[in-house]
C-alpha cells in the first residue's frame, strides 16, 4: 500500500459494511470479487482460502447470553495481504477491538507482520469460546441438580433448548480446528516465529472442542435420564391410579349388589344391615389401603 515503510502493514476494521463500501476497498486491494461476496453475506463456515497473494480466513464468534442461556454467534472475516490486514466484523460481539488492545500492548506481536493480526482476532475469539463453554457448563450443572432433586419438574424443554445451543457452539468451533492447524508450522508466506503463537492458539482451541463434544454426550444422558424419570413419574402415577381404583371397587361392587333391588335378598328386613354393609365396604377398602402403602403404591 502507498505511503507504507517495507517493515510496515496497515490494518483495517470494518463493521458489517454495505456492499458498495466493500467493493470499494476491495478494489483498492485488490481482492477477489468471491472474498468479496463471502465477507458480505456472513454465513461461511470456518475456512481459509487463498486468492493470489491475499489469505482470507473466516471465523466464527461466539458468546453466551446469560440472561435467556442462549448461544449467540457472529462472523468474522479475516484478509490477508503483504501489506495489509482486513477485518470484516458481523454481530453484537467485536473482538477486534480487545485484538487491538492486546496488539498495542504487545509490540513483538506487531513485528511479524499481518499474520501477527490473525493470531490476536484468532486468540480473542477462540478465548471467548472457552469462556461461553464454562457458562454453559454452568448451566449443565444446574441442570442436573434440577434433574435428580425430589421435585417433579419437566426439564425437557429446558435440556433440549441448551442442546440446541450447545450444538450450534459446536458448529462453530469444530470446523475451525483444521483450519487453524496449517498455521501451527512455519509457512513461507509469513514469519517463522508466528507459529508457536498459533500452536498455542490451535491447543487452546482443540481444548474447548474437546470440552464442548464432551457436554453434547453428557446432555443427551441427560436428556436420556430425565425421559427415564419422566417414565417412573408415570409409573408411579398409574400405580397409585390402580390403587384408588381397586379400593373404590369393593364399595361399588356391595353398592352395585345390594342395588339390583331383587326381593329376596340377605339382611334386606335386617336393623342393622344398611350399618353391616358400609361397615364391610369401609373395611375391605382400609385392608387394601393398607396393603397397598405397605407395597409402596399410595
């Protein structure tokens, strides 16, 4: 670029550009017009392409809204060039302005050049990854004392709602692991010494991955369990159902006898009959609540 030393690179941030804005820079740097089009329509899974001398890697961003427990993602595209660095942001979260902080804190990271901004977005971002699996384990964790306490709570929608998020997180960050992995060794096309900061990057990013499937399973066993739970709640129910319904019995079956009004019946001309038979129908039914709290139905 004009106007630029031979050791130095201009780096340039742009958030959610208009197409006409883009095209304009593009122009100027002579960007692919398929670059172009990736950086403005924000939906590019993880990746790296290389168009020319011009290195384009996109990134997804990711954070953890705490107050609905919901997994919010962006984008982030990065350019490459000899002489430059292009940063084209989309969503609420822009980590390239905590990248520039760490950047101007940090002046060997600006002596290697653009590859030294791909490693600072990079570093954010993927920190932001570990930061939003540690809230949604949180949450996990909550939900699992819910799921084993005494209260009958249905969790269903609450478990498959952080699941969704969990898998859109894994969207994110799984296809971005072989893409930073080139980065991890010496590249002609930058500084060697850029690459122990992507293998840190890179092991970090692997961890998170790692973390991330190992809540997916632990989800679906949960999920699992509480179905499990769901089906003994309803057992129990039928159970206690059955129990009421055979101790209700025995007073319909001497009511349902005794109320077939044939003449000739027993104890019909008795004193003390219409007595004899709630007494026998409030005893037969205290005999089967008996049982059954014994057995553990009521």
């Amino acid at each position: 670029m004009a106007g630029l030393k031979p050791d130095e690179f201009a780096w340039i941030r742009m958030d959610e550009p208009r197409q006409e804005e883009l095209q304009r820079l593009g122009e100027y740097l002579k960007l692919h017009p398929l670059a172009i089009e990736d950086a403005v329509q924000a939906h590019q899974r993880p990746k790296q392409e290389r168009y020319g001398d011009v290195l384009a890697v996109a990134v997804k961003t990711l954070w953890f809204v705490e107050r609905t427990a919901d997994v919010e993602t962006g984008e982030v595209m990065i350019f490459l060039g000899p002489s430059f660095a292009l940063t084209v942001r989309h969503g609420a979260d822009d980590p390239t302005v905590e990248a520039a902080r760490r950047f101007s804190q940090q002046p060997e990271m600006a002596r290697l050049g653009p590859a030294g901004v791909l490693h600072a977005v990079t570093d954010v971002i993927v920190d932001a990854y570990a930061e939003a699996a540690a809230q949604v384990r949180t949450d996990l964790t909550e939900l699992e004392r819910c799921l084993f306490s005494p209260a009958r709570e249905d969790l269903t929608e609450r478990i498959y709602s952080l699941k969704r998020e969990v898998v859109e997180f894994r969207d994110a960050i799984q296809p971005l692991v072989p893409v930073m992995q080139p980065f991890t060794t010496a590249r002609d096309d930058w500084p060697r010494q850029v690459a122990p900061y992507f293998r840190d990057v890179t092991d970090h990013l692997t961890r998170t991955d790692t973390e991330v499937r190992a809540l997916d399973d632990l989800l679906a066993s949960v999920l699992d369990a509480h179905l499990a739970k769901v089906g003994t709640w309803q057992n129990d129910d039928m159970r206690r159902i059955s129990a009421w319904a055979a101790i209700f019995a025995i007073p319909t079956m001497v009511a349902g006898i005794y109320g077939m009004n044939f003449t000739h019946m027993p104890e019909l001309d008795w004193r003390y009959g219409y007595p004899c038979a709630l007494a026998v129908m409030a005893l037969g039914a205290g005999l089967l609540y008996r049982a059954f709290r014994r057995n553990g139905w009521l």
